[in-house]
C-alpha cells in the first residue's frame, strides 16, 4: 500500500520539470477548464465546416456544429444526475420538449427576445423538475426510472391532443419567431470578419456562451460540497443518510439542476430550429440522452458531449452515405449504407460499453495515462544522459 | 444526565417480538455493552435507536427529547451516529472525501444550498476530517482510493466516518465482525483510545466476550427481544441467570 502512496509524488517529482508535467498541475484548475472549452467552442465549427481539408473529410455543417453544442448542455446536465448522482432518469424529454414548447409559446405570444425565451423554458423546465423530481423520487431504483417515464410521457400525450390549442398538436409548434439579440443583432446573420470564418453564424456564438457557462457551472457544481454529496449518495446511499445528510433534498436539488441544463438546451433548440416537433417530447429523446451520455463516459464531465458528438454525426452525417466504398477505388461494399445508421449507432454502443464501460472519455483518458508513462520515461532517459554527460567533463 | 432512554420499547415483526418491553438508559460518558445470543434483538434495537426502523410501541429519548417519528438523518444531526456492522464506506472516493463528508453534515448541516461554492473554501470541514483521520490513523493514507485499502482499514475508516459526524453517543455494530485477531486488537486499542480523547459516550454491540469485558463500564444482556440482566463486567460474570440463558451454563 505505502509503495501506492509513494508512486504519485515519485511521478510528480518525475514529471514536474517538462512541460506535460506543468500541464498536468494547470489541467485540473477551473479557469483553465473553462478557458480551453472557449477555444475549441471557437475552432469547432471551423474545423467541423470550414477548414480546408478536414471539414471536407468530416462533411460537417454550420447547423449541425450548434446542434451538437445544444444537446451538449443537455447530456452535461443529465450526467449530473446518471453519471455522479447514479440516478437514472427516463424521462428527460418532459424538460427539453417542455422547455421547448414554453420558450416557442411565449416567443409567439409574449416576445420572441431569445433571451427571455431561454430564461422562460429554463424557468419552466426547473419548475417541472420539481414537481417531477418531487413525486419521482419517492422511490428509488427502477421505479425512479419508470415513474419518470411515465410522467414524461403523459406530457407527450397532452401536448399531442388535449392542449393542442396551445402546443398546435402532431404537427409541432409552427411559426416560431425568433427575434433579435439585444434588438440588433439578427441570430441567422454570420458574424462579420475572423469571427464569421471561426464561429459562423451569431446563432452558434450565442449557442456557445452558454454552453462554456453551463460547463463552468457543472464544473463547479462538481467542486462543490454537491459534488461530493452527489457521488457519496451513488456510492452509498444509506451511508450518506447516516453521516446526517438528507439524502432526499439532494436528490431533489440533482434532479432540479440537470433539469434546468435540458431547460436551457431545450430552449435553445427551439431557437435553433425555430419549429417544437411534438417528438421533443417522445420518450426516445429521453432515450437519447441516456445513450449519449453512456457513450461518452457517464461519470465524467465532458464525456458526455463527445457521445452527443458522435451520435448527433451518425444520425445526421453517416446516415446520408449512400454507398460504403473502399476508398480510392470504386468497389462498392454495403449498398444504401446511410439506411443502417441506428445499427451502426447500436454496434458502437454495444461495443463501447463491452470493452471500455467509461465510454469514449475513459479511451481519452487511458491514451492520456500512456502518454503520461511514455514522457516520463523519455524525461527520465534524458536526465540520466544529461547527468552522464556531466560527469564525463 | 442521561443521555439516551428508552421507554417501554416494543418492535414486532408480524408474530415475533424481536424488541419487548425494553427500558434501556445509557448517561453520559458510559460505555455500554450490549451482548445476547444470535436473534437475542441486538441489532433491531440498535436499528430502532437510528431510527432505520419504527418501533410498534414505546418512546426513545435522546437528551430529554423524543426521537420516534424524526428520519435517520435528523437523528444523526441531533447526535447519534452509527458505525456499521461491515464496512459500509463510499468505495470509490477518496478516504479523505469519506471523512469530509461525513463532516460536511456535521459542520453544515443535513442540507444547504452552497451549490456554487467551491470546497476548498470550506475550511472547517476540512480541519475535522483531517483531525478524525488522525485519531484513526488513516491521514498518511488520506489520497487512497477507501476500495483500495485493506479490510481491517475498511473498518477503522467505517468508524472514522462515524467518528467525523462529531457524535455524542457512538452506536457500534459489532467493530471486530470478521476481522483477524491482530485487526481486532488495533480496532479495541482504537476504541479505548478514542474513549479517552473524545471522551465519547458509546454503545457497543459486540460477540467477543474479551472485549466486551475489557472495555464496558456497564453490561446489558438481551435475550428474545428483552432485558435479562445489566450490571458491571463483574455483576454479569456472576449472574446465573445470563450463564443460562447466554452460554448454556458454560462458565464466563
């Protein structure tokens, strides 16, 4: 055991003096978090897009790029509560679609203001949370899981005919207009010189601000006291309850907080799409999001977000391939390829989970650890060869 | 003053009366054993106490207050703790985070709402665990991994954590269940150690007549849910009647 305890301050010491090591000391800090996730927010859609090259591999698009951010602040949310709660919720769908369908409702009826129209379906999806969470998680387990179900989906239901007058029913919320930014800026436009070439649209950068903000907040959150009692409730539940915390609220207070992210993001998707479908509400969002977060890593803060990545490029990038070519030749080998997609999402899911259950983050982070082994032993060469050195003068 | 009381303390399990009739009071500063055969009530009664469940009649008090009808978490605020009868730890978390939580709930309380506070700030809380990680002597293994450590550190940071709620009356669940001697001596050296630091009012469910013996100031036998005999280690040594019902009439 004192071996264990020795060997990270060994590494440290090891490591200390390269640059990797530095990096390592930087990596864990918040502003640092927060400040790379603003860089690649800013290079993504150009590299996704734009980028000669690269883009032209990957065959990304503007709105696509967005789209991924949007359920970004959805999954990093909703892994607030699978991943460091351990409660799995089926029913997310009640806070995106609904945060959806009151930001669209008051943009028709009230103003159109993107920003009140976010902070109106956040305002709706917390509230709701409440309720939900409140009855909910009266039972644990399984049950959890169904009764949200089947909350979320009673909502499906009224949304698709009792309230059709106001939710417009199967045909989705039509005519959502989005107004402008602080009344001048128009969101569709591309922002004008560098910007434009980097971010796009002013939708995108708007998109962006708040996906660092929901970032630097769950880092936060997961550097709080909540942080710790979160994952002390997924590893022991009854012990928490007997070192005197009340298990109940903070559940409650998880469930709310990643209801008020699928808020956010549900809010932005109508912005996004300026069009609710009635499917926002289906249970296969919820579904979604479960296999998104899964995917990427439950457990982990950005985890998450490279699943939404990879599902969100399946969905609508791999499913539009028509035939599977071996490349630089003409041989076809799957015809209608695109058609397969859900099956290939499928084999990467099943896959993932097999072989590395901490999703694509715990890959990331096993190449890192590599990296970490294969730099300190170069260092460790290069210092023996320097000391050689020196005792040969 | 007394600290803990029980009164006409009745738990029944459809037909079987696994707690009758108990009227159990421990003072302040008392060690208090509780032993009896297997299916004798100990552990209902102490499960009773921590209010994991309702009894079917009777009261406890604890400092002059009912604690029948609070949840278990407002017991554990008001003071009581409990320490488990296997490792009942947070095996993923640090053993520092172990002990931080349960100090969290003793510094701030069953809930709040610092959500967006960092807890490096929360300096208070750190400073107890630290000093529960002393008196425990895990604090050289404070960055362990709590599944990585041994069974019987499992067990001393079980007691750790019960430990770091600041208690007034200590609840242990058999602290030596299934451990090897030499960790059964470390765990007893631990307790009479921290009897004497923290000055700690405990409750001892424990199998191991040695121990018992060895560290109680007074003695309480259960047998079929109720009181037979209580007394210091001598008084129950000699008492024919716990001879009979305990061991068979096997000399103590």
């Amino acid at each position: 055991m004192s071996e264990k305890d020795a060997n990270p301050s060994a590494k440290d010491a090891l490591v200390g003096g390269t640059l990797f090591g530095r990096w390592e000391k930087l990596r864990g800090r918040e502003g640092t978090v927060v400040g790379i996730t603003a860089i690649l927010v800013a290079v993504f859609p150009y590299l996704f897009a734009r980028a000669p090259v690269v883009s032209g591999f990957l065959q990304g698009y503007q709105s696509l790029a967005t789209l991924i951010l949007i359920w970004g602040i959805f999954a990093i949310g909703f892994d607030l509560l699978l991943g460091y709660t351990g409660l799995l919720s089926f029913g997310h769908a009640a806070f995106w679609g609904g945060a959806a369908y009151a930001a669209g409702i008051v943009a028709k009826n009230v103003s159109g203001d993107p920003i009140v129209m976010v902070v109106s379906g956040t305002l709706f999806a917390v509230l709701l949370a409440w309720v939900l969470g409140f009855l909910s998680l009266r039972r644990g387990g399984i049950y959890f899981s169904i009764l949200t179900l089947a909350f979320a989906q009673m909502f499906y239901y009224m949304a698709a005919s009792p309230l059709a007058f106001l939710t417009n029913g199967e045909n989705g919320l039509t005519g959502v207009e989005v107004g402008s930014f602080l009344g001048v800026i128009h969101l569709e436009a591309d922002v004008p010189s560098i910007g434009g070439m980097l971010l796009g649209t002013w939708l995108y950068a708007f998109v962006g601000v708040f996906f660092v903000g929901a970032v630097a907040v769950a880092y936060r959150i997961l550097n709080s006291p909540y942080g710790m009692v979160f994952r002390a409730i997924r590893e022991n539940e009854q012990r928490a309850e007997f070192v005197g915390l009340n298990v109940w609220r903070y559940k409650l207070m998880a469930f709310i907080i990643s209801g008020g992210f699928a808020g956010v993001a549900g809010s932005l998707f109508t912005i996004h799409g300026a069009y609710v479908p009635l499917q926002s509400l289906f249970w296969t969002e919820s579904g979604d999001i479960v296999v998104m977060t899964v995917l990427g890593g439950a457990g982990s803060m950005f985890g998450p977000v490279l699943g939404v990545g990879l599902y969100l490029y399946i969905e609508n990038i791999v499913s539009t391939i028509q035939a599977l070519t071996i490349p630089f030749t003409g041989i076809v080998l799957v015809r209608d390829f695109g058609f397969y997609w859900h099956l290939l999402l499928g084999v990467v899911f099943v896959a993932v989970v097999w072989v590395v259950p901490d999703g694509l983050w715990g890959i990331l982070n096993r190449l890192r650890e590599l990296a970490v082994d294969l730099g300190s032993k170069a260092a460790k060469r290069l210092r023996a060869r320097s000391e050689n050195g020196g005792g040969g003068q | 003053m007394t600290l803990l009381e029980t009164e006409n303390l009745v738990k029944e399990f459809g037909g079987l009366v696994a707690t009758d009739d108990v009227n159990l009071t421990v003072e302040e500063d008392e060690r208090v054993s509780i032993i009896g055969p297997n299916g004798a009530g100990k552990s209902t009664l102490i499960n009773l106490i921590t209010r994991r469940l309702d009894p079917t009649s009777g009261d406890i008090r604890f400092k002059g207050e009912s604690i029948v009808g609070l949840e278990p978490h407002q017991v554990v605020q008001r003071g009581v703790s409990k320490s488990f009868q296997t490792a009942s730890i947070f095996p993923d978390l640090t053993v520092r985070e172990n002990a931080e939580i349960a100090a969290l709930a003793a510094e701030r309380g069953a809930f709040g709402f610092e959500f967006l506070r960092h807890r490096d700030s929360l300096t208070d809380v750190h400073g107890v665990a630290r000093d529960t990680l002393d008196s425990v002597g895990l604090l050289d293994r404070a960055d362990t991994i709590a599944t990585d450590l041994p069974y019987g550190d499992k067990r001393r940071l079980e007691i750790g954590i019960a430990l770091a709620s600041e208690p007034d009356l200590l609840l242990m669940d058999e602290p030596t269940a299934g451990m090897s001697p030499e960790e059964t001596k470390s765990t007893v050296d631990l307790i009479e150690r921290v009897k004497r630091d923290h000055g700690l009012t405990f409750v001892l469910v424990e199998h191991d007549m040695e121990i018992v013996f060895s560290i109680s100031d007074r003695i309480v036998v259960l047998s079929r849910g109720g009181i037979i005999a209580e007394g210091t280690p001598d008084e129950i040594r000699g008492n024919e009647a716990v001879q009979e019902a305990y061991l068979g009439g096997v000399e103590l």
